[in-house]
C-alpha cells in the first residue's frame, strides 16, 4: 500500500483509510461483532493504516469496535476519532454541539478508554461549534498534545475562515469532508486554504455513499434504518438524473480494466498528493476493490476528459438532509 503525509504535519498514513462509520450506523443492521472486527484486521493486513471513528457512531460502540479490533496492531496504525456533539452517557443525545473546552476533555478520556489506547493520533472537531470560539477549541486540544494524549489537531466540515484561525492557535494537521466526483464543494475554497498552511486533506464519503460504485439505480430499496432514505440525492428521480456520472465512471472504468468504484476513489487521489480519501464497507470483497484503486493510474488526459464530462452533469439533490446539514460550517 502506498503512503501518503497529511499535508506538513509529518502524519503518514496509508494512501487509502478506512472509514468505520458504517459498521454501527447509518447503513441499517449492524451486523455481527466478529466479522466487524475480522473485516478490520484484515485491512490492516491489506496495508491500510488509517482509521477513522467518532464517539457518536452508535454512539461509543463503533470506537469500542475499532478499539477491539485495532489492539494487536496498535503501533501499526493511525486511529482518528471525534468530539463536538452533546452526548450523554447513557448514549442519549441532545442534537445539540458541545466543543468546551471541559467536554473536549470528557471525551478526550473517555475516548482512550474506548479506543483501547494510550493516545489518541488524530482528534478532530466533528462539527464546528458556533457557541464557542474555534480558538479555545484548538488552545484545549493544544493542551491535551502537549500532555501526550493526543498527537494530532484536525477540523470536519469546517469553512477555510474557521480553518484559519484555529490553525493560528494550533497547527491543524488535517481536514475531512465530503469530498467526491459528486460533492465537489470543498475545491471553492477549503483545498486551496490547505495547499497554502500545508495541510492535509480526509475525503470521507468518497464514493457518495455506495452510488459511484454503480451498485445502486432509482429501483434500489434500503434498510428502514439507512439514512439513504431521507437524503435528498437519494430520492428516486435523483438517482435517475444521477445516472449519468456513474456511466461516466463506468466508461473509464471499462477502458481501464477497473470499475467505477476504482476510479471514483483514483480520481480523488490524482487531485493532490495530500487527500486521502476513508471509503468504509461491511464487506471484504468490496474493501479489496477499494484499494485496488491504487494501482488504477489516470492520465492527464482521462483527468480532462472526466473534468469535462463531468461538468456537464448537474448532480440532483442536496448531499444531506437540511438539518445535518446546517451543522456543517460554512
């Protein structure tokens, strides 16, 4: 497995992660605990060193699960989790953000605890939150690298002026989100913040959620539980307008003895050498396509050609429901 730094904070990871979100929510059942935590050795196995987990997948099982899984090979990996929301122990949540600096702490420790882990290697704001002030959010991760219990400060949906001025206070070593041939947004303004303070990129949903992989059309049905059946890009006209750059993928992908999951996530490689995209799956299979995308080489011309094709699509429907949505800092 290739490497890849996030941007200039000396942080290596493997070119392509692994996003476990999906093994304890958001995609229906769960799914049996044994294989969740084969299918994570076994990417480790395969060469991936980067995982990402929050305390509100679930909430807290999905850090318990990688925590579990990731113990025999500790050394070998970076583990990436999350604070920011209004959770409490009981796993109940408010719906509301909570980044002060005291609940930074809270889940600092609880998130050790969870994860099986003396330091957490990446810790990143989930969501920006606008009741307190991005700089006493990194001025409390700062202190907690500086205790050793966390290694890395990273942002999630966060807009570049807010990106800025934490990096003031403390470096940000990385940046995740949604970033894909369909969810374009961050290339305005966010990628080019980065380039310039140097540092790193995370595309999370980088294969928007299972349709770039050309597994899914507008007949497709989905578990009552997955949040595919409120998202806006999911409703069935948008899944037929949507068609068309999955048959674009489709087409490079022939040419290419690839498939379109392999060049949706060779795409995203080929745009800087500092994103890494995190594709998560439940299935073995499917985890080895995905970093099979490493070896499927785009010339600048399929780049042009895809950048042009590309472009004459109008993708249908919002990425996410409204009220996730308004969570994102923009």
């Amino acid at each position: 497995m290739q490497k890849r730094k996030l941007g200039n904070s000396g942080l290596e990871v493997s070119a392509l992660g692994y996003g476990a979100m999906g093994l304890s929510t958001a995609y229906g059942p769960a799914g049996d605990k044994k294989d969740k935590i084969a299918l994570l050795r076994s990417a480790v196995e395969l060469g991936v060193t980067f995982f990402d987990t929050a305390e509100s997948y679930g909430p807290f099982v999905n850090e318990e699960l990688v925590g579990e899984a990731l113990v025999p090979y500790r050394e070998q990996v970076v583990i990436a989790t999350k604070f920011g929301f209004d959770i409490a122990p009981d796993g109940s949540r408010t719906g509301k953000l909570n980044s002060r600096p005291g609940h930074i702490r809270e889940v600092a420790e609880a998130s050790l605890k969870r994860l099986n882990t003396e330091v957490i290697d990446l810790f990143y704001q989930h969501r920006v939150d606008p009741d307190v002030p991005i700089e006493e959010v990194a001025g409390t991760v700062g202190d907690l690298i500086r205790e050793g219990k966390v290694r890395h400060f990273g942002l999630s949906e966060a807009a570049a002026s807010t990106i800025r001025r934490a990096h003031a206070v403390q470096p940000v070593s990385a940046v995740q989100s949604e970033y894909s041939l369909w969810t374009r947004d961050p290339e305005a303004e966010v990628l080019p913040t980065l380039e310039e303070l140097g540092i790193g990129f995370v595309a999370f949903t980088p294969l928007g959620a299972g349709f770039l992989t050309g597994k899914i059309n507008e007949t497709t049905t989905f578990d009552s539980t997955d949040f595919r059946n409120i998202s806006p890009r999911f409703t069935p006209q948008a899944r037929r307008t949507n068609q068309a750059l999955v048959d674009l993928l489709g087409e490079i992908a022939a040419r290419k003895e690839a498939t379109p999951a392999q060049v949706a996530l060779a795409w995203l490689l080929a745009q800087k050498p500092w994103i890494v995209p995190i594709p998560g799956t439940s299935k073995r299979h499917r985890l080895e396509e995905n970093l099979g995308a490493v070896n499927v080489e785009l010339s600048s011309a399929d780049l042009q050609e895809i950048e042009s094709m590309a472009s004459q699509i109008l993708i249908q429907g919002a990425r996410l429901p409204e009220n996730v949505l308004k969570l994102t800092n923009k």
